[in-house]
C-alpha cells in the first residue's frame, strides 16, 4: 500500500485523487488550506476535448446535459465598432462523446469532489514545512500537525508555497502586466451575439469573452486588460477586494465594452493574472508537481484546466507503470502551448487601428484555413 498526500483540493489535485482512487494499491488524502474547496459559483470555464477525453474516464459525460454547453463557434467581434471579424469553427474537433464544453467551475469542481470518498479531504491544512530527508516524507501543517507519504502530489495553484518548500527558495509566478475582471450576466441582457458560441471581443489592450455555461441561459463574461502595476500595488493582494480599486476597474473598461453589457454584469470579481517563468522539477523522485504549480498558462488560450488534468492524466499512467519523471515530451508541451497563449495575447490586445485592419484580414483568411488550425489548435486538442 502507498500513502500518497495531494496537496491542494483544486482541479488538478480532486482530478488526480479521482484518478488513483480507483486502484486500491493508494492510500490517498488531500490536504486543502482552506474550510472547503473553492466553489466560484457562476463563473465559469471552458474544456476542450483533449481534456474532456481524460474526464470522460471517471464519467464526466453524465453530467446532466442542462449543466454544461457545447459551443460551436468562436466568434470574433470588433469592440471598437461591434462589427463581428469572423469566426471559427470550434467544434470540428469533437466527436459523439467528446465536445469543447462550457460550464460553471461550481459543476466540475462539485464533480470532482462527489467522485471521492468523503474522509479523503482534510481541510484547514496549511503546508509549511516539509521534511524530504527519510525515506517516507513528512509534511507538516499549520496547526502543528505532520503526516507521511510515500509519493508527495503539489497540486497547490499558481502561488504554490509547498513548491518554494521543497525547492529551498521562493519559486514566485511573475505577473503577466494584466488584469482580470469575471463576472456573471443573463442572456436576456446580451443583444447582437449568438448565444450557441463563444463571443470573443477585441478591443484596444483589451478583450472580453462571453460564453454560456449551462442550457438555462446563464453566461460568464471575463475581460482581459493590460495593466502596470507597482510593486507595492501587487504585494496588497486586499488592494482587489477594495471598492474603489474594482469601480477604478470597471470604469476603464467601460469605454470599451458596451454600457448594456456593464450595467447587467453580477457577483463582478478582478484580479491580477500571474503566470510561470518556467517548468520547475521537483529533485526527488517521489515528489511530483502538476496543475498550476507545474505551470501557471497565460488564459488567452483557456488551456489552464485542461492542461492540469492532462498532466495529472500523465502522472496517474506514471506511476502505474512505476515510471517517476515526466517525459520531456510534456514540458515540450507546456512549452508550446504557453507560446501560443502569449501569441493570442498579443494579437487579441493590439492597439494600432492599421495594424488591427490587418490582424482582421489575416484572422478572416486563417480561420477558413484548415490547415492552419489543425496546426494551431489541433495539437493542443487532438493529441
Ligand atoms: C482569468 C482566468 C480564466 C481562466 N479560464 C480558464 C478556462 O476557460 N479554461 C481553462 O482550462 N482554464 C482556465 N483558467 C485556468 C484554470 O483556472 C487553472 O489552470 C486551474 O484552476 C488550475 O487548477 P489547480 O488545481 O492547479 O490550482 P487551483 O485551482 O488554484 O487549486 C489550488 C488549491 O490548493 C490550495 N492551496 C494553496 N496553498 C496551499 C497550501 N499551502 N496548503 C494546502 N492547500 C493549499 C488552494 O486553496 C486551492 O484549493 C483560467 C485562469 C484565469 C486566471
């Protein structure tokens, strides 16, 4: 029997503890720092197939079809005079049972959770120290507790402590010079979209997304935007739950995005978009990191989830097959699809007015081209 401790109940830690779970060889638990997961109610998410593949294995597809939306198309709009640019067709990468879906993170996260045994979460478990020296690791908690594991899983999100614990030194995301504002808003408050896609706006250093998250009319909307700020700004993480910096938020985007919109968005949250430098691998072979604290993607290719599940997915078949390292193939991966998160980056935020004419006209010839997108998106969602 192998005791293996997960740290962090997020999607990536309930995915892999799902995962293991059905092989009765594992003794799991998960130590979460909060009282409870992180449910964000409304908010939510977008899974390409590549990852709908890997859930579909601890039966994702029976969520209740009213739960969850499969888009067809990408649409891009000009923000700047509401004109739609072109769209693209998302769902030639699905199949009979599995599609590019959206949902509330509530649903996957309620998913994930309901396929554990209830005793395998511990909450209020802080990381603090852990001790790699013995043959079996301690990890220590807060409230002066310690365990001992066999395999160590770091599944603790973009800011990772247990991460700097283990490598000796402060391993800090950097920040991506850009803000994030989420938000919820009904379909009845949204006018000129098609309410069967995703709608992506582009505006001057800014873009929006809008997207159903289930069949009963409810939509997340997400804005992207650059932004500088101090040090001393990004150190007072309280400085995003503060009124007056949220409506200092609100109004810079609203000379962008229409008033309609603006006036109908709820449960309005912002905050700062921190991403990796690079891969980080833990020294000893029985600690493993995945998800965000493997690497934190930018979130203007919506790959984050997807890929915490795959690389969770690939070291669920690891350690099966007693293999402790990831293959080089794997960063090669995270690698690539980091870049093409800061292409869109750039090109989704241009300002110039003549260099987005031509941006729209090589956006027009590229979405028809179908060699181009099994390129660009099928190497991320086929394989
Ligand atoms: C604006 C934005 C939009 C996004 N949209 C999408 C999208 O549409 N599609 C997509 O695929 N991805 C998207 N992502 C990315 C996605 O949300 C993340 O990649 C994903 O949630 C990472 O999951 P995780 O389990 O690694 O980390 P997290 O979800 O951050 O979970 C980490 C868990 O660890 C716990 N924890 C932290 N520290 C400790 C500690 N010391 N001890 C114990 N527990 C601890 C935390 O409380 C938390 O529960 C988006 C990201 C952003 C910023």
């Amino acid at each position: 029997m192998k005791n293996i401790a997960i740290i962090g109940a997020g999607i990536s830690g309930l995915y892999i503890a799902n995962l293991l779970s059905q092989n009765s060889n594992y003794k799991i638990t998960i130590y979460e720092k909060n009282s409870s997961v992180n449910l964000e109610k409304g908010y939510g998410i977008q899974l390409s197939v590549n990852s709908i593949k890997l859930l579909n294995q601890i039966n994702f597809q029976k969520i209740s079809v009213k739960d969850k939306f499969h888009p067809h198309k990408l649409d891009f709009y000009s923000l700047k005079n509401n004109k739609k640019i072109c769209d693209l067709d998302i769902s030639m990468f699905n199949s009979t049972d599995r599609k590019y879906t959206t949902l509330q993170r509530s649903t996957l996260i309620n998913f994930l959770k309901d396929g554990l045994h209830e005793n395998i979460i511990y909450y209020n478990k802080k990381v603090i120290k852990i001790n790699e020296e013995a043959e079996n690791k301690e990890v220590s908690f807060e409230d002066g507790l310690s365990v001992k594991c066999d395999y160590l899983i770091i599944s603790d999100g973009t800011f990772s402590k247990t991460k700097s614990l283990i490598a000796n030194k402060e391993t800090k995301p950097k920040y991506f010079n850009s803000i994030a504002l989420r938000a919820t808003i009904d379909q009845d408050a949204l006018k000129g979209i098609n309410p069967d896609n995703i709608s992506l706006f582009l505006g001057s250093n800014l873009h929006s997304v809008l997207y159903p998250v289930n069949s009963k009319g409810q939509f997340n909307f997400i804005t992207i935007f650059r932004k500088k700020l101090s040090t001393k700004e990004l150190s007072d993480y309280s400085l995003f739950e503060n009124k007056d910096f949220a409506a200092s938020i609100m109004s810079e985007i609203s000379k962008q995005v229409p008033t309609e919109t603006i006036n109908n968005l709820k449960s309005i949250k912002c905050f700062p978009i921190f991403v990796s430098s690079d891969v980080n691998e833990p020294k000893n072979k029985d600690t493993f990191i995945i998800g965000d604290a493997f690497f934190a993607l930018p979130p203007t290719f919506a790959q984050g989830a997807s890929q915490s599940i795959e690389v969770a997915h690939e070291l669920y078949k690891n350690l099966e097959n007693e293999k402790t390292q990831f293959n080089s193939e794997r960063i090669k991966r995270v690698r690539m699809i980091n870049m093409k998160s800061k292409l869109n980056y750039f090109a989704f935020h241009l300002s110039n007015p003549l260099i987005i004419w031509i941006r729209n006209l090589i956006m027009q010839k590229l979405v028809k081209n179908e060699k181009f997108i099994n390129s660009y998106l099928g190497k991320i969602y086929k394989d």
